[in-house]
C-alpha cells in the first residue's frame, strides 16, 4: 500500500469517527436507578448509568449526552423534551437528572449516547421509566375482613394461623380506546393480583417486607394489556406474610394486624379522559376460599374443595360474601417500592423419587435450596396431600427437622375429587434439599415435580472456576446459600422459625456476594430498614428489619450498616446510601462514643467472635479460653475502621466538618487499643487468640515494627497449634484470608482455602453439604441448632476468590471498578483461574494458567477503565513489551508493575 492510499485511509476512518457513524464503540445496558425500566420511580432527580463496549484498546469517554421526554417521538425534539444534558464534558458513565420537575404518575423516556476518543456511539434505545404517585392521589381506603372468621385461627398461639382473604370489585371500563391504565397496590402482608382473572406480575411474596410501623411500600404495575372496554374486575388475595402474627409465643415475633388492601388502579383514554377504580368500602370480601392457612414457617394449607372459579372475573356471583371492613392504615409511611421483587429465578427437577418404607415417597433435588414446589399429583375425594420439606435426613431416610425448631415447614392440600392436580403454594417458600409426599395414589414421575427457585430479582453477575475441585464445590455451596438467604433482606437463614436480617452476617459477606450478585438495590433497601429499626438514642437493631426486639449496641453486628453502604459505593459507585443514612450513622456514632468509649478503648463486645471453631466435634461453643478474644479488641479495632470511613462519608454526604472528629476519635483508639491491650515484649493482643491479633494487624493498627511478629503469632496459631485449620469464628472469618496474603502468606490461605478435613470449608462439601453451615461441626455437635444453609462463615472467602485468586479487584480509591488492581497471588498447587465480573463499568476477565514456573495469563479490562496488574517476576522473568493499550511498565520488587488501558490482554506463553 502507498503511502498516499495509507494517508487516504486514515482520512476517511478520522472522517467516519468524528461524523458519529463508527461503531467500533457500542453503549450497553443504559439503566435508571440501576433497573432497565422502572415502574414508580420515587426520587425526584434520578440517576441514569450506562457503560460502554468495544474490541478496540484504550477507549476513553470524554463526554455524554443525555435527553428525556414525557413522550417517545419527542425525544428527537427539542420542544417535547423535560431535559436535554447537553454535550457535558466528563467521562463519568453516571449522570443525576438536573430537569423540569418530574411529574408524579407519569411516564418518561430517556436515551443516552457517549463521545469517546473512538468516535461518538450511536444514541441507545429508548427506556421507558414511570413516576411514583404522592399521598394526595391516592383517594383510596384500607380495606380487608377485620375479624378472625374460620374455625381453627387464632393470633395467640405457637402456630399462628389465618386464611387468605379473597376480595373482589366489579366495575364499568368505558368504550374508548384505552391509552394506559397503571395498578398502584399495597396488600399487607403479601398479595396476589388479578385483572380480569390474569395474574397482574409474577412477583412473589409482594410488596417487599418492612418494619410496617416505619414504612410500607406500594407496586406499580402497567395493566393496560388487561383492560378491556366494558366490564372489568380487579381481584386480590392477600396472604399473611410478616404482617400478621408468626409467632405468638416464646421468643416473640412483631405483629402488626390483620391483612388489609390499598389499590388504585388509574385509567387514561386516548380522548384524554380519566378513570380511577380505589379500595373502599364497596369492594366484597371472603375468608372462605381454599387457602384455608399460609404461614411462612409452617406452610400453606389448600382445600380444592373450596375453591371459587371465576372469583376474579366479572359476571361471578358473589352474593355470599360480605362487605369489605374498612380498617385503619398501618402506621408506617406509604411510600414505592424501591428495589426488585421477589421472583422465580430458576426452575430444578429432583435428581431421584424413591418409595420409603412407610409407603410415602422421599424426592431428593440434589441440592439445598429456596423455593416452592409446583407438583403434579393424583389423589382421591377428601384425602390430604401432605407435602414435608427438610435440609438433612435421619438415617432411615425419613425427614431430620430438629434443625427447624417450631418451622412445621409443611404445605397440605385436600382433594376435591379423584383425580389429577397441579398446585403451588402462593404465600409461603421452603428451604430444603429433600421432600417427603405423602396422600398420592401412585409414584409422581420428576416430570411432574419442578421447584421454582425464589429469590429477589437481580443478575448473577459473577463467574469463577479452578481446577481444584474443593474450591469449585464450595463456590457452588456459596452461590446457592447466598441466593436462598435473599428475600427483600439478607437473612440468616430460609428454613427453621427464624430467617431474620442479622447484621452480623454481612459485615464483609456483602462484598462477597456483590461479585456473584448484582445485589446494590437489595442493600439499598436494607439499609433503610436499618435506619427505621434504630432507637431514639441512636442504638442501631442487630436484626433488621427489627422483627425481633434486638438492640445491642454491638459494634462488630451493628458495623454492617456502615460496610454495607461503604460496599454500594465502592463496588456500584452508588453513593444514595451513605447521602440518605449519614445524620443516622452519625447518631449512632455518637452513641457508641458517648456511652462506651473509654480511655481509648471500646468496652462494649456482646457477641464475641461468635461460632469460633470448638476444640471438639462434639462441643457447640468452645470451652478452651485460649481461642476467644477480648471482645475489646474486636470493638475497638472495627470501631476505629468505621470512624475512618465515616470521616469520608461525611465529606461525600456535605458534611465535612464533621471529618476532623472521626479522626481525632480514631487516633485515640488507635493509641488505647495499643497501650491497654497490646503486649509490646511478647506482641500479642489480648490472650493472643487469632481474631484478637488479626484485626489490628489487618486494620494497620499494629505498633510500627511489630506487624512480623504479630503475623508471626497469627500463622503459630493457625499452621502449628491449629495444624492448618480455621480457628476463627463470625468476626475473624470476615479478615483472615485476605490478611495472611496481604502479609505474603498466600500459601497458608491456599491451604485453609482447600482444607477438607474438621474445621474448613472443604469438611462441610465433603460431609455432603451443597450450601454452608452455620456451625463449623454442624454435623457432629448439635445438628438440631445448625443450620445447614447460612452464610456468616463465609467471611471474607468469596472476596479473596475474586481478588486474590483471579486478580479482579477495585483499586484503592476507584469507585465502580474504573481503575483495577490485578495481583492474583497465584499460590502453588492451583494451576488454574478463571473468573469474569460484569460490574457497572462493563464485563472485567481474568483468566490464568500455572504449570510450575510458566504463566499464561489473559485479562481484559472494560472500555473507559484502567488497570494496574502485577506480573510476578518469578513467573515471567522478561520485561513485557510496550504495545498498543500499555501505557507503562516498571519494575516493582517482585513484580513487573503494568499500566494498562481497556481492552483485552495475554502475557506468558
């Protein structure tokens, strides 16, 4: 080629960019409020985000544009538009809506297109957004059966048990052409929705739960396609959820009444014109339909024989049922929901149905999970179907379920002739792994049993894969536990007479699972349940939503508040939770220094570092002194961290002046902790239990030229004493893998990583487990309190997976992952990582091979991001060379410190 047709080209390409046509640059998932088309939006400004996709290296965006209209044609119109941005010089991929007022009940479009050194993108698709609605519009009344009506219910027992209400409004659609008709709905504590006998969503178990004496949420739904002209009919059902009464006896559960129903549904004609159908006392009601009983521990109960057909459909008699109560409001103020509902995300078929001795039949699924169980089944006039769930076996093969404690978890459903039937539960879920049916005339084939998998709606975002096989299962064991601990909050657990919001739990799990999970808008949500659970004084619940009445004012459980919020903006760059919840942070703050800071120290510990490895099998607690820390030292070193990101948080909330205290109070406890409870000849803190010199280490608190020894007393511990095993419950679990690698010990967290005998992760995959225990000997030393699908042992396993192994980790400072640290630790004897993270700034991939002292290594880093990776030098002893994307290699002790721009790259053979 001459160089004349070489110059030609580079004239047109330059010509092809700067017109806007080239496409090597494409704008991907353009979303507001982190959904692609939210319903009932409630925030007056916002936020839209978007991320960019290429082939080509080194992509930058140096601008955005974005527009919004009330109308989808008038986005291509300056006059129609409610905001036009204009062309804004950032390379932020996040922009807060700076328009016109928002409109409430109104639907928006929005579109967006970037300017980047590679040419402009083409303008996305159009996405549709709607507005919430203010108290003013609602016109509508609560309504529900305000009595206890049906022999055998009752509020006041163990097993608390109500039926479902049935309620119904006819009414007259007009003959115009309906242009949109919107549903606005509340039923407490969950609902099911038709219009003209179609189910209005598939969301399960909504609205999403709260503490409903601070705050109710409300859907919206868009119905139009269900609306017809003439006659129409809205029918509801409202299940129990956590509104009314679970337990009623020891440890109690808040109630807050009986089920009740807010509704409005909104109809707009293409004339113009307007109609509203509200709840009122006009609608009619029944308790005596077939679910007879819906309790979330205990299950659901189903008499076909009481069944209504076309309770939902206009023209249906409904002379036998009565007049709707109109009942009080909940005290908690109405507001939009704000995060996804709950919905079936996966469907499983059991992996073998055999026939027990007791003739009833035992389905195993292969794994432990969360759902419900839609069957297909034959029975006979009367008989009950008994369906039983549980996550263990006895050794004859029936059911374990002392492990569910008062849980019945049991649904039932009566027959109303012989024949054949399919059925689900609508109001209550189960965690399990095996099925025990009984009441069948013949053995269900698997074709005929299918579980739905429940959980919030959210993308799994992350992948991972070794070549070791204990690493991989529990992984797997991990992915399943996290999503079946999912259901508007992080819970605990999904099967026994608890499954509560424990913050302790997710101090560090939340970052975790934020690699696996697109679970920013869960958090979100979680977050303000925290604040609504929050005393007067300040004192934060360590069970939120605040169902059971725990305030401890626990430093190590109540911490999960400032974590979690610290998580949603590093990891999502959403900074809404710590804007929103800072004066409650700061309240409690405040408390915590006010009432038990003391000479630089904190005095307060309630839980310890709870579910530490006990010496024995056969122990729940250990009784050895030696394994547990000074609760201080936990406090005092978690406290000293969350005054550090406070002190951020209050700059990024507009508060900085309030910096400056944080600070000085973390100093202070910096110096107390060292001077009270460190042991400058023998460097240990406390009794030299492992936690209790992990988190100072691993917070930087250790004296300057002591860390070695401190870590000294960490690894004497774990590999010596311990044999290479955990010896760390909730709170040491939380820091103990990162540290030892932080500290260059790699190969002992490798060994703790891989460990297959008592105490590890690998015990628990190897005792048959496919989630992960609540106790390290679940299964030796008191089964009946072990939960076989928890989380909190996780720790901080699941974070060095991805940032330690695969090397995907959001550098220090960067927000989103714009700028990405890749130091993989590559410990010997794993000879393989494979891992990709699609985070809010486009897909991140790591991909490495090891054998012996060769490395093959691929990564590939998103359009308008950067990365720092180190190449260790052991491992590619020769200076990579500077190609297109590199803008700099130096050498870095043992590694070759590499500077790279997006895109995708290999080094090694």
């Amino acid at each position: 080629m001459t160089y004349k047709k070489i110059q030609l080209l580079c004239v047109l390409l330059y010509f092809c960019i700067a017109s806007g046509c080239s496409d090597v640059v494409r704008l991907e998932s353009p979303r507001l409020e982190m959904q692609e088309a939210p319903l009932g939006v409630s925030v007056p400004h916002p936020v839209f985000s978007w991320h960019l996709d290429s082939d080509r290296k080194g992509v930058e965006q140096n601008a955005y544009e974005i527009r919004v209209s009330p109308i989808l044609e008038g986005l291509d119109s300056e006059s129609s538009l409610v905001w036009n941005s204009g062309k804004v010089a950032s390379d932020a991929m996040q922009a807060v809506y700076d328009g016109q007022a928002l409109e409430q009940g109104t639907d928006y479009y929005w579109k967006v297109r970037a300017y980047t050194n590679e040419g402009t993108t083409a303008w996305s698709k159009a996405h549709r957004f709607s507005t919430a609605i203010g108290a003013d519009r609602w016109q509508a009344e609560w309504i529900g059966e305000d009595r206890l009506s049906n022999p055998g219910e009752n509020r006041d027992s163990l097993y608390t048990r109500l039926a479902a209400r049935y309620l119904r409004k006819e009414f007259a659609g007009g003959q115009k052409d309906i242009r949109r008709a919107m549903l606005y709905i509340s039923g407490l504590g969950a609902y099911e929705a038709y219009l003209n006998g179609e189910r209005v969503s598939d969301d399960f178990l909504a609205p999403a739960l709260t503490f409903y004496s601070k705050l109710v949420y409300y859907n919206t739904y868009d119905v139009t396609r269900l609306l017809h002209k003439g006659d129409n009919t809205l029918g509801v059902i409202l299940g129990n959820g956590r509104y009314f009464w679970l337990r009623a006896q020891g440890k109690p559960i808040a109630g807050f009444g009986l089920p009740r129903l807010l509704a409005r549904l909104e109809v707009e004609y293409e004339d113009g014109s307007r109609q509203a159908v509200v709840t009122d006392g006009s609608w009619k009601v029944t308790s005596k339909g077939p679910i007879i009983a819906n309790n979330e521990y205990d299950g659901e109960e189903y008499d076909a024989r009481k069944e209504l057909p076309g309770w939902n459909r206009s023209g249906y008699d409904d002379t036998g049922w009565q007049p709707a109560d109109v009942v009080s409001a909940p005290a908690g103020q109405l507001c939009a929901q704000p995060c996804p509902p709950i919905r079936v995300m996966e469907r499983v078929r059991p992996v073998s149905i055999t026939r027990i001795p007791s003739g009833k039949y035992l389905v195993d699924m292969g794994q432990n999970m969360v759902g419900r169980l839609n069957a297909t089944f034959t029975a006979r006039k009367d008989s009950v179907v008994t369906m039983r769930f549980s996550e263990l076996l006895n050794p004859d093969s029936t059911l374990y379920v002392a492990n569910l404690r008062s849980a019945k978890a049991t649904d039932l459903f009566t027959a109303a002739a012989d024949g054949k039937y399919t059925w689900k539960p609508a109001f209550v879920f189960h965690g399990f792994r095996y099925i025990e049916l009984d009441g069948l005339t013949e053995m269900p084939a698997a074709k005929d049993l299918e579980v739905e998998v429940l959980y919030d709606d959210m993308a799994t975002i992350g992948t991972f894969e070794t070549d070791n096989c204990v690493i991989n299962q529990v992984y797997s064991n991990a992915y399943w536990g996290i999503r079946g601990n999912y259901r508007n909050m992080p819970t605990d657990c999904p099967q026994r007479d608890e499954r509560h919001g424990w913050m302790g739990d997710r101090t560090t799990g939340c970052w975790g699972e934020s690699f696996i999970f697109e679970n920013c808008l869960l958090y979100r949500k979680w977050l303000q349940d925290i604040e609504c659970s929050q005393g007067d004084n300040g004192c934060i619940s360590v069970v939120s939503p605040q169902y059971w009445y725990e305030r401890a004012d626990d430093i190590t459980w109540s911490g999960a508040y400032i974590f979690a919020a610290e998580m949603m903006y590093r990891h999502f760059g959403d900074k809404s939770g710590i804007v929103k919840h800072y004066p409650s942070m700061k309240r409690w703050a405040e408390l915590i220094i006010r009432q038990y800071v003391q000479d630089g120290v904190v005095i307060r510990d309630c839980f310890g570092d709870w579910c530490l490895p006990p010496e024995s099998l056969e122990l729940i607690f250990s009784k050895d002194p030696t394994r547990k820390p000074d609760g201080r030292i936990l406090s005092t070193a978690t406290f000293r961290h969350i005054l550090y990101l406070l002190a951020d948080f209050a700059s990024l909330a507009g508060h900085p002046e309030d910096a400056d205290g944080y600070l000085a109070c973390a100093s202070s406890l910096k110096e107390g902790l060292n001077r009270h409870l460190f042991n400058y000849e023998t460097a240990q803190y406390g009794n030299n239990a492992v936690t209790g010199n992990l988190l100072p280490l691993y917070y930087g608190l250790v004296p300057e030229g002591y860390e070695q020894r401190v870590l000294n007393s960490i690894v004497e511990k774990t590999e010596v004493e311990r044999d290479g095993h955990v010896s760390t419950g909730v709170v040491g679990i939380q820091y103990l893998m990162r540290c030892l690698t932080k500290y260059g010990r790699q190969d002992l967290a490798y060994k703790l990583a891989t460990q297959e005998t008592y105490p590890s992760w690998g015990y628990m995959a190897k005792r048959g487990s496919t989630t992960i225990w609540e106790l390290w000997n679940g299964d030796t030393a008191a089964p009946d309190m072990n939960s076989a699908n928890h989380v909190m042992l996780l720790g901080d396993l699941v974070i060095w997976y991805y940032e330690n192994l695969a090397g995907i980790k959001n550098a220090e400072g960067s927000t989103g992952f714009r700028h990405i640290e890749m130091k993989p630790c590559f410990p010997d004897g794993l000879g393989r990582v494979s891992a990709t993270y699609r985070s809010v700034s486009g897909t991140i991939g790591s991909r490495w091979e090891r054998d012996g002292d060769s490395l093959s290594w691929t990564v590939t880093i998103p359009a308008n991001c950067s990365a720092t990776l180190y190449l260790p030098v052991a491992l590619h002893p020769e200076k990579p060379v500077l190609a297109e994307g590199i803008r700099g290699i130096t050498s870095q002790e043992a590694y070759w410190q590499v500077e790279l721009s997006s895109g995708t790259y290999h080094f090694g053979k």
